[in-house]
C-alpha cells in the first residue's frame, strides 16, 4: 500500500484584481511536510504560479490514474472558490474573472476522477469552501457562497472517501496573522502532526470522527481569540461514515518522540523565568532620604518589596495589554492584579525581592506558571515572550541523586562534557563544550539556563537538545528517579 498526496495552494493570481490568499503556500507547504511523517510519496506541491487549469487537471488525472484499490490518496487545496448554479469551482492561478467558470477547476470534474479511481481510501481537504467577495480582509472567498449540496451528494453515502472543508458554505475561512497560516489548517497540521492529543482516538489514531471533533472545537476558539469583531468558522465534514476511518496512525511519530525525551512523562510541573539583580537604589521608589540595607531581615525585605510596585506594576500592565490584544481574550477571560496576569492558557507573575544574600541588590523574577502544553508551540505566545527568558524550570515526580549523576560523568571517557558542584552536592551543573547553554540538577528539579534570552519554544527545543545528548553519558534511571 502506498499512500500519494498532491496540495494546490494559490496564494497570487496571475490576475491582480483577484485578492491574494494569506497564507495558503505556507498552509500546503507545511502540510506537505507534515505528511512526510506518516511517509506519504508526494506527487506535487503546486504554489501560485505552478497551479495553473491545465497543470492541476494533468496532476490529478496522473495522480489518481496510478493507485491501486490498496493506496491512499490526500487531495489538499488552498485559495478562493464559488459557486455558480449550483456547481463549485476551486481557483487556478490563471484564473480570469471574466470568464470564472470556464478559467477554473470544477469540484464535479474532481469528484468524477476520484470516483473513477481505483482507490477506496480518498481523503480530499479544502480551505476554500466559504462565501463572501474579494476584498474582504482575511477571508478565503470570492464573488459567491459555495453550495454544500454538491459536496454532500458525492460524500453523503461514503465509508472511506471523506471530505473536510474549513467552514460551512455559508461562512468564510479566516486566517492569523499570528499563527501565519490559516485557522483551520493550523489545527489541522497539529493534528497530523502529533501535537494534539485530543485529537486522537486511544491516543494514537486520528480518524475522521475525532479530526472533525477537534477541528470544530478549536477552531472557533482560536479565531475568538483572534479577532475582535463578530466571526463565525464551523469547521464540516462530508462522508465517512464509517467511524473507524483512519486518517492517520501517529504512533510511530509519538513513540519516536517520547523515546528522544523520555523524561517528559516524569515531569510533574514546569515554569519558564527570567531573574535579573539590580541596585535597590536604583529601584524607582528609592527616595532621598532611603537607605540601602546593609542586613537582610524581614523589614528590609518589606521595604524593597514596597518601593519596587511601580517597576512590576508597570510591567505587567504593558503585558497585559500585549497579551490582550495579541490573543484576543475578553474581559472575562483575562486578569491582572497586583503584578500577576491570568488567562485561559498560563499565568505571568512579575515580582521583586530582596536578593537572598547581598543585601543591597533586588531580585526581579519574571515567570510563566500553569501552561497549557499547546501554547508552547504557538506563534503569538512566543511572539509575546519572544526574547525574554533564560531559564526553563522542570520539576519531577521523583528524586534525583545528584551525586550519582556527577559519577556517572566523571565516570565516562567524554571530555565533551563537565560538570561542577558545590561541597554539599546539593546541585550540579552540566555543561557541553561546544554549547553555551547548561543543564542545572537537584534532588527534584532539571533547569535549563541559556546564555541568551529566548522564547519559551525555542528554551524548550535547547531542553530537547541538551537532555538528549546528556543521556548518552548519564543514564536515564539516574535522571528520572532514586
């Protein structure tokens, strides 16, 4: 069995009066590479220019000519569709808006060469199913509504050929400037992706059923959360019937995954931060007249705290803001009192103290607390962050005993590596020569310090990277449990 994808995504159009599509090569490119992970043969990604009438046609007809009654076939199109009595037709790059039904591709003519294939197994994927005319900011639409009927009575009765279109045929497909990709798709390449449990049957399967279930939860969600003004997307599915249909097994890329990070399932809590000391005279409500201390005692640390509200005060409001309109929260789903800020998908703290043992400096700690493991992975979250922590604090189910780690070390033949420690051995500090970036261990935490300040995804791929490399020296048992 060999399963064959062929992605169209028109994004320009030869002719200028027709409205750019925002996003839709990075939508197929992207899915095309997602698709290599369940080792689909790509036939052709067609972008823009290359997804002319004829080409398209030729592509199809050569795609599907080829399969065998075994094979799959994924069919992903991206632009602007209408309808024209009745009859749906998807947009070339030639397209000509004065001869629309002629210049583009009907979905009937599809239709008729999937029926005519030899494969049981069609899949067909459509970011372009929406109403609307040109013009209209980040709408997939032009000049008229798409008809469902058509859709329906091809799918309507079919166990294994499935259609999954990105709204209703009376509503339009919108697109994030955040995400760069339309909603839809996004969700949908986390899905095939493996970066959506809930979407996944016995975490494992993606079937049509609980694809569809997931899309139509966040996909309203997140244009929600993404556009201030009333907008309505309901994600559709046309066919399979047949509630075992299986888009995907994401097994092998989940296991492949938790093999390259094994510690993940040990990992019971994580936060990322960013600590910086500063001069308390220097603070904003250092006034004349103040003292820098010259002990540390609980009015010492009263009188930092107090004199410091303005700095964290200041802070979090700028975030909050940022946050607000970055994400699109409302009133309800969004707080922010006294250097805290709460939303649906984590919490930012900002908060200064008197440093633990030089009396004259504040500690100025920035920390995002209770993600959603979702959010690490999205664009806007780290477009907000970007640049501003250092450190990644994981803490674990189970006790480490750093002092086996630090043998396991000194033990091996690696000269790539080192390790430091205090006398007491409460902790250690791992580090490769050729990297910047260390690993802190304790009897319960794994933190993870960069040498720049980076985005909470991008700490979280240096995670990947240096506790992969260090369980080739430390073994794994040492590093997940006493």
């Amino acid at each position: 069995m060999t399963q064959f994808a062929l992605l169209i995504a028109v994004q320009k159009y030869k002719d200028a009066s027709i409205e750019h599509v925002r996003f839709a090569e990075a939508d197929a490119t992207e899915f095309a590479s997602a698709l290599t992970l369940h080792d689909f043969e790509l036939q052709k990604l067609l972008l823009s220019q290359d997804a002319t009438k004829t080409t398209i046609e030729s592509q199809i007809k050569r795609g599907l000519g080829r399969l065998t009654e075994a094979d799959s076939f994924f069919l992903y199109y991206a632009g602007h569709g209408f309808s024209d009595n009745g009859k749906n037709f998807v947009t070339c790059y030639d397209t000509d808006p004065g001869d629309l039904r002629a210049t583009s591709l009907g979905l009937h003519w599809i239709f008729k060469q999937l029926d005519s294939s030899k494969s049981k197994r069609v899949v067909v994927f459509l970011d372009s199913c929406e109403s609307g005319i040109t013009k209209i900011d980040h709408r997939r639409g032009l000049y008229g509504s798409m008809s469902e009927s058509e859709i329906e009575e091809f799918f309507g009765q079919s166990e294994f050929k499935v259609c999954f279109s990105a709204c209703k045929a009376s509503e339009s497909s919108y697109s994030d400037g955040n995400l760069k990709h339309g909603i839809w798709t996004y969700h949908l390449l986390e899905a095939i992706q493996g970066n959506a449990p809930t979407a996944l049957e016995r975490g494992r399967f993606l079937t049509a059923n609980s694809l569809q279930n997931y899309l139509s939860q966040q996909v309203p969600l997140t244009l929600r959360q993404s556009r201030s003004g009333p907008a309505v997307q309901t994600p559709w599915m046309y066919g399979g019937l047949n509630r075992d249909f299986q888009i995907a097994d994401l097994s092998p890329i989940l296991q492949a995954r938790s093999a390259a990070t094994p510690i993940d399932k040990h990992i019971t809590d994580a936060l990322i931060r960013v600590v910086a000391n500063l001069r308390i005279k220097n603070l904003s409500g250092f006034r004349r007249g103040h003292r820098e201390p010259t002990s540390i005692n609980y009015s010492t640390r009263q009188f930092v705290e107090s004199i410091s509200s303005t700095e964290t005060s200041e802070r979090a409001e700028s975030l909050f803001s940022k946050i607000k309109s970055t994400f699109g929260y409302t009133r309800r789903e969004i707080k922010c009192e006294s250097g805290k800020i709460v939303t649906p998908d984590f919490e930012y703290t900002v908060s200064c103290a008197q440093h633990k043992e030089d009396p004259s400096l504040a500690t100025l700690t920035e920390e995002i607390t209770n993600l959603k493991s979702r959010i690490v992975h999205d664009e806007r979250f780290n477009k907000v962050f970007s640049g501003t922590f250092d450190e990644l604090v994981l803490e674990l189910s189970s006790g480490i005993e750093v002092e086996k780690v630090i043998d396991a070390i000194e033990g091996s033949d690696s000269d790539e590596i080192e390790v430091e420690y205090p006398s007491d051995v409460s902790y250690c500090t791992i580090s490769f020569k050729d990297g910047a970036d260390t690993i802190r261990i304790t009897d319960c935490e794994l933190i993870i310090e960069s040498s720049l300040k980076k985005s909470p995804k991008e700490l979280v791929e240096i995670f990947h990277v240096v506790h992969k490399r260090l369980v080739q020296i430390v073994p794994m048992k040492l590093l997940s449990a006493k």
